[in-house]
C-alpha cells in the first residue's frame, strides 16, 4: 500500500518525536525499527558504524535494530542480525550504501542478491527463510558523518518502495541520523565529564590507624557529573583533613567550580596547617578576591591526635560546616550520633566577614564518621529530616559491616539507585594504634613528607 505525502509526513514527525525523547543510541535504534515496520517494509535492520576512531579507515558495524511485522517471523529476523555483519563479503549493499552515502536499491530477486553478498553458513539459511524479495538501504547521515544505514525489505506480498517511498526513506534516515548524532555528542559529552570529574576525585590518604573510604555516585541524568566531591589528605604535622562538598548548580560547569574549590582549599589547608574554621573563612575571602561565582556547602574536619592522647587511646575530630548536612559518628556499638551545630555556618560563597567556628568531638577506637552529600538524603519524595533519620537507622543497622560494604549499602539502600542527584561521601573508621593494622582496611598511604608513626 502506498503511502500519501500527508503519512509521509507524519512518518517523519513520529521518528524525531520518538528519537528525540532518548540520548541512548541503542534505544534510539530500538524505536527507529519499531516506526519504520510496517509503515514502510515488511522487515528491517538498522546498523550503526561503531564510534572508534582508532579503527579507522576499517569500520566496526553492528546490527543494533531490528523488527518484523510478523510476530512469529521476529526471532527469525534477531537471529539474522547476529549473523549478518559476520558473513558479510566485500561489495555488499550495506557497505556501498555506507561507503558512498548513496541509497542502494534491488528491485526484485532479493534472496539471490543476498546470497552473492554473504559467505554460505547461518546468515544465507536465515535469508532463505524470511525470502525477502525486494530490499532498500538507506545510509544514516548528520553532519557530514555516515552513523550507519537502514535496510528495509519486502516479501511478495508488498512491491518494492516506489520513488515517492524510497524519498520518503531518505527523509525519513536524515531525521533519524541527527537524533542518533545528538545522541553520540552527548555520550561523547558525559564521557569526556567523567573522566573529568575522575581525575579530581583521587585516592584519599590511608594514615597507619585509620582506614579512610570514598564513593562518588552520579545522578542518573545530565552529564552525569556534578558540583559533588570528597577529600582526605594530610597537613605536615600529621593531622588528617577530610572534606565534603556540594556546589550549588549541576553538569559541567558545576564541576568546573567544584574543582577550583577543592584546590585551593588543599593548599589552603596545607600550607596554612590551619584548623577547619580557619580554612574555610581563608577559602570564603579566595572566593570573594578570585570573584569566583560560586555557591556550595560544605564540612572541612580534621582527625588529630597528641602524644598523650595517643597514650590513652583518644582521637579528637574538629570540624567546621558551611550549610551542610552533619556527619554522622556511629560507634563499635552501633550508636549514632549526629554532629548537629547549634548554629549552623552559612554556605561557602554568600557572607566572607562572617565568623566560622571550630567544633570538637572525642572519638574511641572502632568509630566510623561518615561525610556525604545531600544526595544521600534528600529526594523530591523524601525531605532532608526524613532522610536524615533514613540514614541514622540504616547506620545502626548495618553499624558491624566493613567500612568498605557499609558504604555500598548505604549507596543501595538509600537514594535508591543512581537518582536525581550526585551523592559522594568520605568515611573513616579508627583502628586501634597497640595493634598491627587489619587487613581489610588495606595498605598504608601516606605523603613521603608525614611524620612517623610514633613506636
């Protein structure tokens, strides 16, 4: 059956409207064959040039799409597409519609055509089988790039696409080649974030005592990258430094403000060995000179130690907040406590002048702080009081698990999976200092310049 200009028309409209609402290009792919059968074909393929420039000139092809408008004829047109790119010899009519960019057309005698193309085995028996006898394909084109092409095919009861029908087609695989364009930009885009934002999240320090893990878990949208971070490194006179952080804003430029944030509060800290309040009114008036437009709220603390302390098996946390969610404390005994302020600071970027203050906590051997995001805790279904008492109970819970698994179930159970934002947290649990350290808290790292474990 023929079609009129005006489903023509809508053809065109059906496929960027479903290929517009996905950046997967796989998916993409899915809907593209699900809209071309049987508007246009009986059966149809959609093969896509894999996005590898070091394979160049010899380009990678997969099936990626297909669909019949036989049901009972489906599974024989998904076992074709696992066989096709393999037994494909040179010259075949996917291939010159790829390499030329040109539609490729056979009129009639499709089986015979195929055959002449495919190395003898499964592929042939399959074509045999489904009996095609008239076949389009049709290359996939944006931007001066060929993504891969269609194949559409007919059987006896549906004559092969008239002129009208194969400039349809071509219209048609123009719209589809620039959602699948948009789609591969915006893997490139989220690619090229991550490894970004994996360059800036490094490795924490592991000091002789104390076992210190991170997690970074992105949102499920966007770029998949985020004003979110978490750091652990040492000042020279043996204190730790532990930060979280969360830029107000999302994507790339979040992350672009997170990461001058996150380097100058390292030298400030480090340079400076000043204590959590002192660096973060240092990194307020950086902000305010360097004009740098940026919101976030963050916790800088510090684990410290002295001699005598050490002597009783005492830890000291101080800590300093700019408007963030507290750290939680849980103890070998599994209580939790949270490290509320009275006074909360306000966020980092807003009031340089105003004053931030230090405040202490004692910690025992076997504590577990724990630093995170609001992405942990807060959701557009669950307010951030809900989530706090979410979090307080599955500490309590799961309070005897290695520190390593307590925060991959806290990231299980929690947000629920990747959700709507970034969730990054920084936890430290404290060994005791009269024993060697045990293995699961993995191998000592620390800078070549940190002061010796005292005998």
């Amino acid at each position: 059956m023929r079609e009129t200009t005006g489903e023509q028309r809508s053809l065109v409209s059906a496929v960027a409207s479903g290929l517009g609402r996905t950046m997967d290009a796989d998916e993409a792919v899915e809907r593209l064959a699900r809209l071309l059968v049987p508007a246009v074909a009986d059966w149809c393929l959609v093969t896509l040039v894999e996005d590898d420039e070091s394979r160049a000139p010899r380009r990678r092809l997969r099936d990626v799409g297909w669909w019949h408008a036989d049901p009972a004829r489906r599974e024989l047109v998904a076992a074709y597409a696992r066989e096709r790119i393999g037994a494909l010899v040179p010259g075949s009519m996917l291939m010159r519609a790829i390499d030329s960019g040109e539609v490729v057309h056979v009129h009639d005698a499709a089986v015979e055509a195929l055959d002449r193309v495919l190395a003898p085995g499964p592929a042939r028996d399959l074509v045999e089988r489904l009996a095609p006898t008239s076949l389009t394909v049709a290359p996939l084109k944006s931007r001066g790039r060929t993504l891969g092409a269609v194949t559409l095919f007919n059987g006896p009861g549906r004559p092969p696409l008239a002129p009208d029908e194969v400039a349809s087609v071509v219209e048609v695989a123009a719209t589809a080649a620039l959602a699948l364009d948009n789609a591969r930009l915006y893997r490139r885009q989220r690619d090229v974030a991550a490894t970004f934002q994996r360059t800036l999240l490094t490795a924490p320090v592991e000091p002789e005592h104390m076992q210190v893990v991170v997690r970074y878990q992105p949102a499920a949208e966007a770029a998949r990258v985020g004003g979110d971070w978490y750091d652990a490194f040492m000042q020279h006179d043996g204190g730790t430094m532990l930060v979280i952080g969360d830029v107000v804003g999302h994507d790339v430029e979040a992350a672009a403000l997170m990461a001058q944030l996150r380097s100058m509060l390292r030298a400030i800290a480090v340079v400076t060995r000043n204590s959590p309040a002192d660096v973060l009114t240092l990194l307020d008036a950086a902000v305010r000179t360097l004009q740098i437009p940026a919101l976030a709220t963050l916790v800088v603390a510090r684990v410290e130690q002295t001699p005598e302390e050490r002597a009783v098996g005492r830890t000291r946390l101080r800590w300093s907040s700019a408007g963030h969610p507290p750290p939680m404390v849980v103890g070998a005994d599994g209580a939790v406590r949270a490290l509320d302020e009275h006074r909360p600071g306000l966020l980092l970027g807003l009031d340089p002048d105003r004053e931030r203050v230090d405040h202490e906590t004692v910690l025992a051997y076997g504590d577990s702080v724990l630093l995170y995001t609001d992405g942990l805790v807060e959701r557009r279904d669950r307010p951030l009081r809900a989530g706090l008492d979410d979090l307080r109970a599955a500490l309590a819970r799961h309070a005897g698990r290695d520190l390593d698994d307590l925060c991959d179930t806290l990231l299980a159970e929690l947000p629920g999976g990747p959700g709507e934002d970034d969730v990054a947290l920084v936890a430290v649990r404290l060994h005791p200092q009269d024993r060697p350290r045990p293995a699961e808290a993995g191998p000592v790292a620390v800078p070549p310049d940190a002061p010796p474990e005292p005998a």
